[in-house]
C-alpha cells in the first residue's frame, strides 16, 4: 500500500465508564500527550462500547463530556490531534457490521475479557459483549491505524484485528493497514492502592483503590496515607512487595525521578514521610489539571464545537475506508 503519510497514524481510545483515574493518565494520557508531536494522533471516546454494560443514559453522556474535557485538559490538543467520539462516526457501526461477517464464533468464544466480563455481568450477557472485539477492531483498521498503543488486557484483542485485516486483505487485495501494537519505551502498570497485586481502575466499585483525576486534595491525600504497603518499613522498589513498589511507581511516573533517586532520597525515613511527600507531588500535579478541567468544562458549547470538528475529520477520513470496502465486497456505489 503506497503511503504518502509524512507520520504513521495512531489511533487510541478510553471507555467512558468509571472516573478517570490517575492510572489512566501515567498508562495512556501522558503518553498520548507526548505522542502527539510524533504521529498524526486519533484519540477516540468508546462511547459504544460503554453501553455493553447497562448505563444510565443521563450519567453516560455527563461523563462523556467529563472524559473529553480531562483529555484536554491533561494536554491533548485539539490542533495536533483529531478528538471525536466513537457514536458520531456511524462508519464504525458500519464496518464492524462487514467485519462481523470476516470473523469466527471460535475466535470470538477464546477473549479472554469475554470470559471475565461475563462473569461479572451475569445478568447481562449480550450479543454486544461478545462482539466487542469486532468494533474494536472496526474502531482501529477504519483508520488505517499504523500503531495501536495496548495494554496487557487488551493484546488478544488486537491480536484478532491482525487476523481479520490479513483475512480480508488476502480475499480481496490490500484494503487494511495491519496494525502493529505500540509499546511504550518506559511505561508504568499502576495498581490498586488497596490490593497492589490487581491492576488499578477507573470503574472500581471501591474509590479507596484508585486516586481519580477530580478527586479533592483531602481524598488524593487520605487514600494514599492509607494505601496499602508492606510487612517492611524501607521504601524500596521490589516486585516481591508490590505495595510500596506501586507507589515508588506512581511517584516516579508523575515526578519524574528514577526508582534509584527516589529510594536513595527515603533510606532509612520509613514509610509515613514517603507517603506525605507523594500525597503532596500528587495533589500539586491535579491541581493545574483540575483547574484546566474545569475551565474548559464550564463551556458545553465549545466542547460540542470540538467534538463536531473532530467528528468531520474522522468520518471524512473513513469514508475512504468504507468506499474501498464496500466497493471490494461488491455493494452498489451510492449515486451523487
């Protein structure tokens, strides 16, 4: 496939579900941010695949504007990068339909996020939820994505895009850029403040586990004082003591000092001025993120503004993308 991109396209996305959390700016804002100078940047608001969860539709659409007014606010801008949300590109819906008929019930039936979520969701078991990988996958090759940033939970997924791109192509010529998967050179897995062997997230039941973006200096503080450390009183970073390892972890992501600074600064100090200092470090760095927040939040009209820019971008850009393929599996062009 000729390419005539001057950048490699990028392409990454949040569920709107939960609240932002400071794990998810160290694992992808941040990231996103810096990113944005070296790829030509998609960053895309899932919002349909939300709704494979039941959600109140009145929370769902305040926490979209939430999620995208933090996005901005944690450096994303608008002129370097295309801002959309996922339900006002209808070519996704439409792809995933073509794509839907490109992939296997026994490739669907081995995600092992299916497995998880049903059991989480035992009541709500819907077609949705077992096709979401197939939406993901539409989200990313509508794009023609060259890189797709991933996390561990999520590589499987990706995994299966690379199939249906290869599967399609070899049917009908080269039509899909094949991803590849976009590994971060130094990235940080942020865990719960209260259960350091599981991963910390935006839409867990407990607010104790996670610190959020919104999140006021008195809560920031009082969950990392009480988050959970070791049996030891030296601040170190070891993997076989994940709870004080996390939180050297989350100090170095947003202070940027290395593990050996950071230990070296607290031997022989204990616990307790560590986690005073880091409570600090974290409610300064959400001061000014807060503050962006909510200036760009008190004005709806201009968020819309954004999105409705961002929307024509994206659906100009896969149109291109739907007219190949509807064109190589033999629709009828649309007249003018």
């Amino acid at each position: 496939m000729n390419d005539t991109k001057s950048k490699p396209v990028l392409l990454s996305g949040i569920q709107p579900s939960g609240n932002l959390m400071i794990g998810n700016y160290i694992g992808a804002l941040k990231n996103w941010v810096r990113l944005q100078d070296e790829y030509e940047c998609l960053f895309v608001l899932v919002d349909m695949h939300a709704i494979t969860v039941r959600q109140k539709p009145a929370d769902l659409r305040s926490r979209c504007f939430d999620f995208i007014a933090l996005y901005l606010a944690c450096g994303i801008d608008p002129k370097k990068s295309t801002v959309f949300v996922q339900s006002h590109v209808p070519s996704h819906a439409e792809l995933m339909w073509v794509l839907n008929c490109f992939t296997y019930m026994g490739e669907l039936n081995r995600m092992t996020q299916f497995k998880d979520k049903s059991k989480r969701h035992e009541e709500n078991v819907n077609a949705g939820l077992f096709t979401y990988p197939v939406l993901m996958a539409a989200d990313i090759l509508l794009y023609q994505a060259d890189l797709v940033p991933v996390g561990a939970d999520q590589k499987q997924h990706l995994e299966l895009t690379r199939d249906i791109a290869e599967r399609f192509n070899n049917e009908f010529g080269e039509t899909f850029r094949v991803p590849e998967p976009y590994i971060p050179p130094v990235g940080a897995r942020v865990m719960s403040l209260q259960d350091p062997t599981a991963k910390m997230s935006k839409s867990d039941v407990n607010p104790r586990n996670y610190i959020g973006l919104l999140d006021p200096p008195d809560v920031a503080r009082n969950k990392i004082k009480r988050a959970v450390t070791d049996s030891g009183a030296e601040v170190a970073y070891d993997e076989s003591r994940p709870g004080i390892t996390n939180l050297v972890s989350i100090h170095s992501a947003i202070s940027g000092d290395s593990y050996e600074v950071i230990t070296d600064r607290y031997a022989g100090k204990g616990y307790a001025q560590f986690k005073e200092d880091l409570a600090e470090i974290v409610v300064e760095f959400l001061k000014p993120v807060q503050e962006r927040y909510n200036d760009i939040r008190s004005s709806k009209s201009d968020l819309e503004q954004l999105l409705n820019d961002g929307a024509e971008h994206a659906f100009r850009r896969g149109r291109k993308t739907m007219s190949k393929v509807y064109r190589k599996i033999g629709f009828i062009q649309r007249g003018r």
